[in-house]
C-alpha cells in the first residue's frame, strides 16, 4: 500500500509583545500622514488620515488575538493518486474500502465488472453471499487477511481476497479474482452458436464442432439450414451420417442427394495434441484452388478462431497467420516472420524446416512436434503440421499451442517419483542405521545399571547414550522425510505446544528478531506427536529468521486460532475437506518468496540458500509431518513484504472410555518387573544379544532364534511361551509370516513386533491380528513396557 507522510510543521502563538508591533506601526504612520497634510493646510485631509490608520490597527490588533496557536503537527493520509495508480495496475478487480467496508477507490476492472462504484459488501445478490462477504471483512480485520468463495455476485459465481492494508492498518484492500477460463469446447460451441458463427456463414463457411463421439455439438445458422432435409437442428446427430466423404478428398452434403456439390472439408481440433474427432469441421464450396476474392473471406475465417494457425507455401514461407497464432509465438507488433524457423532456438530450426518441407511436398497428413520457441526458450510447446490440398497457395497448416501447463504436471509427476524413491532409500537407510543405534542405547542402559552417578564413566556412558538419541533424532527426520515416520501421537492442545518451545525460540532467533505469540479462544484439541510439532514449529521460525536477516531484522508472529468447518466451506478449496480445525500460522517480515520458487518450497533438497548453508531437507521435513498428523499446509508470500504458513489440524473427538482405558495402561506399566518365557527372534545378533539381556534383568526365561525357520522348531517341540517376540523384515521367512505359522499351532499366543520401518508402513503388510509393536531404536526401559504391556493384553 503506497502512503505519503507530510513533514510535521509546528505553529508558535504570537507573545503580548509581537501583537502590539504591527497595530502600533500601522496607527504611527496613520498619524504622521495627518499631520503633514495638516502642515499643509488641508484640515479635514489630516483628520481623515489619522483616524484611518488608527481604525487599521485597531483591526490588525483584534485579528491577531484570534489566532489560534496550533500545536498538533499536521499529518499526512494516503496518496489516493498513487494509490489510484497501483491499483490499476492490477488486471484483477480491485477496491479499497474502510472498516466498515465504506468504498474508498475502485480500478477500472471493479468498476467494469460490478458496473458502477458499489461498495463490495453490496455485491452479494442473496444472505448468503452477504454473509460470506461480511466474514470475509471479519477476518481480515481480525486475522490481517481473508477470503470466501463461491460468492454470488450480478456477474456471476465468483471468489474474494480482503486483505487489512495501510500504515495504520485501518484499511481494507478487496480483490476479485477472474475467474479460471472455461473448457474449449464450451467456448468453441458458444462462438459458434454466436457472433463467430454468423461470420462464417456470412463468408460462406458452413462449422459445425463435433466431440470425440463424433456427434455435432453445435453448428452455425448455414450448416444447420442445410445438413439434414427437414431442417431441423443437427445437434445430436453423427457427422458422418450427415455428410458423405468422396475418394478425391471432397465432401458432400447427403441432404442435398446427388446433384450436391463437392466442398473441401477442414477440421481443427480442440486439442492439437489428441488425434481423435474432437474439433471444429469447416466446409468450404468451390473448386480446387482459392480464387483471389476468397482471400479476405479466408484470414477473417482465420481471426475469428481461438486456435493459433498459419499458412505456409510450397517454399516454406508464411502465407497469413492469426492474431491468435501470432499471441503463441510472441510475434510482437508489425514484425512479419518469413519462415516457421524463425520463431523457434537455434537448435528446433532444423527440425521444423525438414517437418515442413515433407508436409509440403508429400502426401497430405499431419504430425505433431515439440519446440522451444525464441521468446520462452525453457518451456516446449507444441506445434501441430498438416499436409493441405486444393487450397491455392497454402500447402501447409500449423497449429500452435501452449502447452506449458501440461509440461508443468509433467514436472510435478516426476518430481512425485523422485520423492518416492528418496523416502523409499530414506526408509532402507533407516532400518540399517535403528539397528545399530539400537545396540548402542540398550549397550549403555545395560553398563548404566551398573554405575551410578559420580563413577568415572557414569558421564561418558551418558554422552554416548546422549548422542545416540541425537542420531536417532535424524533418523526420525529422514523418516519424516519420507513420510514414513513412526510418530507417538497424543492429545493435545496447539498453544500448549507453542508455549512450550517459545523459550527455545527465543535463544534461536537472536535479539534482531521480535516474537509475537498469540493465541485464538476455544481451540479444539488435536491428536498429534508433540516432538514434532515442536520441530514444525522450529524450522519454520529458523527459516524466517534467515529470511529476515537481509532486512536486519523483523517481527516473527506465531498465532493460533479455530477454523469452524463453515469457514471451511466458504474458503471454498479442493484441498482442504470440510471439518473443524485448529490452526496454526507463523508469519514473519522478511524478504518473501518469488512467485516462481514458492511452488518448489516443499521439494526435497531444494533450498535458496548458499552452499553449506542449507540442505533443502527443513520445509520438505515440515510437509512430511504435517501431511503424517493428517493435517494440511499452505504458503503464501509477498517479495519484500514477508511469508506466511499456514497449517490446519483436524480437532479430535476423543471418547471418554478410551481416555479412562489410556490412563489404566498407563497405570500398569510403572511396573517394569515381569515373569515368563519369551521366544526373541531376531537377525542382529547384536540387537538379540541387548534385547535378551534386557529380557532377562527383568526377569523373564528368554529364548533366541536366528530366523522365522528356527522359531518355529522351537515352538513345534511343544515349549510353554508366553510371548514372542519377532522382528518384523528378516531374511528368508518374516516376521509376519512366521507368527500366521505359529498361531495354526497356538491361536493365543502373543507377539510383539519390533522394527526400524516405520509401523505405519509395515501395518498394511504385517496382516497380523492382536499384534503389538516397538520401534526400532528402543532403550532397555523401551523393551520391557513394551513386553510388560503385551502380556498385560487378553
């Protein structure tokens, strides 16, 4: 928002003295010219004189004691002029209105979309449209911005973003959206249904545009008075059955029987990149050549059409070509290219000179290529050629499309791969790596039994344990990553976290950083893993920290607030279901995001930052979690302004018998100590050897297996065992496979399943029913709840 402030001028009042010196001058020289005309001998002239000047001054006197002292500085509001100006700049329809949605200003689209200076809260055609706009108000006056869609409008079903603007922040800026353009078809039926279809006809061109099925949608006023006898209205009917195609390449009306004449028939396709008959078909009357009066007939034909084409001779000149034509290739005022070559790098001419050349001179087909033209070298799109005949001059056809929009899902696919297979080596590397951290921690837990603090390795053996747990902190991340991570969910409240790791923040972000926390009312609980959220919030205050050190600084808010499902609904998203939710936002003043690079954020090993300074891994973590806790995030960002995300986490509905049932298990497991046998199966010989001593320090008979084939001797010889514990990917038979096998001898036997995989990706695999499970790495303490609470189950 453009704002002027004028300097501060400041007024003193005149004292008693400075009054008195102006009167007294002005009656002074009253006096004195009364006295030289009085010398003078003109009498009544003198008297006059004085009593003049002692009548101003008196006046002077009296004017001067009413004088106000002014003692407020003047200040300066908004430059409406360049306000006037930024706005229209914007292609959107765009107003400015105060609090109370008072219209202020209003750019030339607002204006020629709501046809007149109404204020927005005015544009809702029903009470509900009105209160999606008055919410709309309501949050961005609350909350800094807000948006509703679906909101019914004179013109039609449209969206709007208000946004609180101003250096007071005491204006609203409002935004309409133009809505996305409609499919081609519907636009293509509509033109022929219109205008467009009576200029055709008026250049004796009969259209008719007929979908994949081959049935006419839609037709011109000449097609349709002459394409079937009784002349009734051909959509609906097959194209094929209307005209006849003959074995010179003319066509044939069947209504008009054998005395019909031969027509040349053109077909444009909707899209040029399906082969199907799908498009506009065109019939032209005449002979095999195009007289020269037919000229202008046939580049008013070519204006008209949507689709960008040109026509090329012999020689692989341009013949003509449309405005549409000419907006693909980025043709840029009278500038006339003479060859197709012209338009495309350095390296696609080659290839569309030999394309045209052949379409040229051999037989009549078609084919598409793809090229990068001159004006957006980075993106392809992609060029359509045909084969043409019998129409003078014009032997080839080109059809220029823009297919940006398909390259870019194209990207967006493999990059879901490259993911895919990242998190799926991220997971492989963390199921290696758990089972050594899991050695190494159960190891330390073992040698901590037997020390107590104040021995001489009693520290160091807590330094290796420390950073054990770091590593396993990594581990987890590269899990989260990948979205594969074992999470601990719990029920929780959002600003609770958020108070638990604001003192952490606040040692993070340094003293140039300014941290508002501020939370919304009668938030509902989520269900979520603490440990991550935290982290969540963590790397997205350390990124905004070091997107606000270019600017020396900033203020970092992190706000918390309810999202009531008709809120919800009225955001009128495809991502975000309809539900109650509790919101979390983290906004900072730096120096934003470009447009072009906000989409890549959340990309794995994408960063901004230099060499050494980032690893890519710290938004594409944050992804992970939130989609992991079923949540959902977005970003938005202004260059220069600063960035806000935004997460939403569903509100969990948590049953009273289920909390009690929590609080009982819990209850049971501050007993550690255990009896029973217990068959440990597993390939590590280094984890089976800690989890077996660990066993068996609290007081369990412990019995080992190598592998699933082994565990299945031992319980086919008839040993009583009370649980079984197995890990979950072994070589040869598995975990899961393994205990189908024993449970056909024991239907009640009890398992326990350990793992470095992440347990909601082994759960749609395991298939195992009244299974519990232990992530990998787990401490001593770890194993024996983990037992305590199997055996503990029925």
């Amino acid at each position: 928002m453009l704002q002027q402030e004028l300097p501060r001028i400041d007024s003193s009042p005149l004292d008693g003295w400075g009054r008195w010196l102006a009167p007294a001058l002005i009656a002074a020289a009253g006096l004195s010219l009364g006295l030289v005309l009085l010398l003078a001998g003109q009498t009544v002239m003198g008297g006059i004189a004085a009593l003049i000047g002692i009548a101003a001054a008196a006046v002077v006197y009296l004017r001067g004691a009413d004088v106000t002292p002014v003692g407020e500085p003047l200040v300066g509001g908004p430059d409406f002029a360049l306000v006037g100006s930024a706005l229209g700049m914007c292609g959107d329809a765009a107003a400015l209105t105060s609090e109370d949605g008072s219209l202020l200003m209003a750019n030339a689209a607002y204006r020629d979309r709501f046809a007149g200076n109404h204020s927005p809260l005015q544009l809702g055609v029903d009470e509900d449209a009105q209160q999606g706009l008055e919410v709309a108000r309501t949050m961005a006056w609350r909350d800094g911005a807000g948006c509703a869609g679906r909101i019914k409008t004179p013109q039609g079903i449209m969206a709007v973003e208000v946004e609180r603007v101003g250096a007071r922040s005491d204006l609203l800026l409002w935004r309409f959206p133009k809505p996305p353009p409609p499919e081609p078809t519907t636009v293509a039926a509509k033109w022929l249904s219109g205008t467009t279809g009576e200029r055709l006809a008026a250049a004796g061109v009969m259209a008719a545009l007929v979908d994949e099925e081959g049935l006419v949608i839609a037709a011109n006023k000449q097609f349709r008075d002459r394409a079937l006898e009784d002349g009734s209205d051909p959509a609906g009917h097959r194209f094929a059955g209307i005209v006849d195609l003959g074995e010179d390449g003319s066509v044939r009306l069947q209504s008009e029987g054998e005395a019909a004449k031969p027509m040349r028939l053109v077909h444009i396709p909707v899209d040029p990149k399906k082969r199907g008959k799908s498009g506009t078909f065109l019939l032209f009357e005449g002979g095999d050549s195009v007289a020269p009066s037919d000229a202008a007939h046939l580049q008013a034909l070519l204006d008209v059409l949507p689709i960008g084409l040109a026509l090329v001779d012999r020689d692989g000149r341009f013949l003509t070509m449309n405005e549409a034509f000419r907006n693909a290739a980025g043709i840029r005022g009278n500038s006339n290219p003479v060859y197709p070559g012209d338009l495309v790098v350095k390296e696609d001419k080659a290839a569309v000179a030999d394309a045209v050349r052949r379409n040229a001179r051999g037989p009549a087909m078609s084919g598409d290529l793809a090229i990068r033209l001159a004006r957006q070298p980075t993106d392809p799109v992609a060029l359509t050629i045909a084969g043409l005949r019998g129409l003078g001059d014009a032997a080839v056809l080109l059809l220029l499309k823009d297919n940006s929009e398909e390259a870019k899902l194209k990207r967006q696919v493999a990059q879901a791969t490259k993911m895919q297979v990242v998190g799926q080596l991220a997971g492989g590397v963390a199921h290696d790596f758990n089972n050594i951290l899991t050695a190494i921690i159960g190891h330390c837990d073992l040698m901590l039994m037997r020390h107590t603090p104040g021995d001489s390795d009693y520290d160091d053996i807590q330094q290796i344990k420390s950073n054990s747990n770091r590593a396993a902190g990594l581990t987890r991340q590269l899990l989260a990553f990948s979205r594969q991570q074992t999470l601990r969910p719990q029920v929780l409240q959002l600003p609770d976290v958020v108070s638990e790791v604001s003192h952490l923040l606040k040692r993070l972000l340094g003293e140039s950083v300014e941290l508002t926390v501020k939370h919304g009312r009668a938030l509902g609980s989520i269900r979520a893993d603490p440990g991550q959220l935290e982290q969540v919030i963590i790397n997205l205050a350390v990124n905004a920290r070091d997107a606000m050190a270019e600017k020396g600084g900033g203020t970092l808010t992190i706000q918390t607030y309810p999202v009531k499902s008709d809120q919800v609904a009225q955001l009128g998203s495809d991502i975000l279901p309809i539900a109650d939710y509790s919101a979390l936002s983290v906004t900072d003043t730096g120096t934003g995001i470009a447009p072009n690079v906000l989409g890549k954020i959340f990309e794995p090993f994408f960063t901004t930052k230099e060499v050494g300074k980032g690893t890519g891994l710290g938004l594409s973590t944050v992804y992970g979690i939130v989609k992991q806790s079923g949540g959902f995030i977005f970003a938005d960002s202004k260059v220069g302004e600063g960035t806000r995300f935004v997460i939403y986490l569903p509100v969990h509905r948590e049953e009273a018998s289920a909390a009690k049932s929590a609080k009982s298990v819990k209850a049971k497991q501050d007993e550690l100590w255990g009896s029973g046998t217990v068959l440990l199966v597993e390939d590590e010989p280094m984890v089976r050897s800690v989890a077996e001593r660990a066993l068996t320090r609290h007081g369990y008979t412990v019995i080992t297996a190598d592998n699933g084939e082994e565990a299945l001797e031992v319980i086919s010889r008839g040993e009583e065992i009370d649980l079984l514990l197995s890990d979950v990917v072994m070589p040869g038979m598995d975990g899961p496979a393994m205990v189908a096998e024993a449970r056909k001898q024991r239907p009640e036997l009890k398992v326990l399943f350990m793992s470095g995989y992440a347990e909601e990706q082994l759960r749609q695999s395991l298939g195992v029913d009244n299974a519990h499970f232990l992530p990998k790495p787990f401490s001593v303490q770890d194993l024996a709840e983990a037992a305590k609470r199997a055996l503990g189950t029925k």
